[in-house]
C-alpha cells in the first residue's frame, strides 16, 4: 500500500475507475445491503432512481479506498488543497477563550481526509474517537496515518480518561456518532432515514458532563478529490437542552446531509441490523 500510495491521485483514479466495474458488476461487494438501505431509505424513489444512486455510491466508494491509501504519503500541502474548511474560526473563537469544544459528523464523503486536514488546522489539540479494528497490524497502520499531521486517536473506551487528561488544556473531541451501537447498548432509538435506528449516546453524555459548546462539520463533496467542510453551531450550552436533544439534532444534521446528495454516505455499512424489541422510538 505504501508503494501504490506514491503514485499520483490522477493515476490512483484510473485504478479507481477500473476497479468499480469488478466490484460492481462481478462481485457485488455489499451489494445487496446497499440496495437495501437505499431502498428503504428513499421508499419514494423508484428503482431506476435507486439504482443510480448506487452505482454513483460505488464508483465513489472504489475513489475512497484509494484516497485512503494515498493518506499514507499525501503531503500537508496536497491535503489543505484538496479539504477546505468554512468557519472554522467559530472553533478558534473559543480556543482563545480558553475554552474546549465537542465536535461531531458522519461517515460521509472522505471523512479520514477531514479528521487529517483538520489536525493541520487547528491551534489546539484535536482528539478523534474511534473504534480500534480487530486486525492489529492493519489497526497499527491505520494509526500512524491517521495521527501523522497532529491529530489524537483515543479509543472509544478511553474517552473519558483522555478527557481528564486534558481537562486543563483547550482541546476539540471529535465524534462520529453514526456507528451502530451493540445490540446490548441500543437504549435510544430514532426515526432515522424513515427507519427505527439504535444510537449511540456518548457525545450527549459527554456534553451534559462538560458543557462543552458542540460543533457539527458538514462535508461536502465538490468535485472528484475535492472537498469542502462546514463549521456548524450544533449546540451552545448542552445544559440548556432537555432528553435527547444533542442527539435529535445530530442525527437531523446528517439526515439532511444524505438527502440533498445521497450517494456519498457509507450504505455499504450494515447500519440497521439491530431492529427495535417494541416500535416506540425513544425507549
């Protein structure tokens, strides 16, 4: 992976192109649980529509593995070119403050991109929350990708202890709140994409804790390699809000996202395997 992380993203992009149609056409990587999620996703859009969405999902999906790889050797210079940041002096505001903040997003668009650009950004110490993979070696060199431009990776374990730690410092805590939580953790549900959905609670619980004002980093795909990052006021005072607000809102912020362009959210992700003891949500 390194030696083909050297090669130029144009070239890296022909290898792209070839590739979606193997995936696609032949094995059907996931295919089945994309068309799945989609259509029960957008039970109003017709098959032809649906399937259009798909396969621009995956011939950006084969784009994302490669961009992936290229992380490995990609410079600071190519990354800030390439992931673009809007207000992110909404975030600088409190750092001057002396103040912290939680931020949040989905896994949508190239967001391994945006946790690296953003750790170049920033003035202060970014802390990215994160599940460890269970192959250790691949989890090793993910690591050192991921922190090679100053971010933090804490395991989602240690959260809390690496927020003790720091607790003194000005420092952001990043979350990607669209992971499906284990069947014995799915206490919350939502209606979510017009489907019940477990989700996880740990920025909530961390934000009722801290206080932390919460921003939200909207991803937007601009054109093939190319990027651009909102700076989004989620939530001011976590105290001010009542029940499940701080997720509500969260989960309303990606929904919106993935509808106004669909293709570029993880639907190869088996999201909805948990299904709901009894369909109230909230319980």
């Amino acid at each position: 992976m390194y030696i083909l992380s050297l090669l130029p993203l144009p070239v890296l992009y022909i290898f792209s192109s070839i590739l979606y149609y193997p995936l696609y056409y032949i094995i059907g990587y996931r295919k089945k649980v994309v068309r799945e999620n989609l259509q029960n996703s957008f039970p109003e859009k017709n098959l032809h529509d649906i399937i259009q969405i798909e396969k621009t999902f995956f011939k950006y999906f084969t784009d994302l593995v490669f961009e992936i790889v290229k992380m490995t050797t990609i410079s600071e210079k190519g990354i800030t070119k390439r992931f673009k940041f809007k207000n992110l002096e909404i975030v600088e505001d409190h750092f001057k403050r002396g103040e912290s903040v939680l931020a949040c997003t989905g896994h949508y668009g190239n967001w391994e991109w945006g946790m690296l650009a953003l750790g170049i950004q920033l003035s202060q110490p970014s802390y990215v929350i994160y599940k460890p993979l269970n192959n250790k070696i691949f989890d090793k060199w993910f690591y050192d990708i991921r922190t090679k431009y100053g971010n933090k990776f804490v395991a989602m374990k240690q959260t809390l202890r690496a927020l003790t730690a720091n607790k003194d410092t000005s420092t952001m805590f990043c979350f990607a709140g669209d992971q499906t939580p284990i069947k014995e953790e799915s206490k919350y549900w939502i209606n979510f994409l017009n489907q019940p959905t477990p989700v996880l609670l740990g920025l909530e619980k961390i934000a009722f804790q801290t206080n932390r004002a919460i921003i939200y980093f909207k991803v937007t795909v601009v054109k093939r390699g190319y990027y651009e990052v909102e700076a989004i006021p989620m939530v001011l005072v976590p105290k001010d809000t009542i029940g499940h607000e701080i997720t509500d809102k969260q989960f309303k912020l990606l929904e919106e996202i993935i509808q106004e362009n669909p293709p570029y959210w993880l639907w190869s992700h088996r999201r909805w395997k948990h299904k709901p003891e009894i369909n109230i949500y909230g319980t």
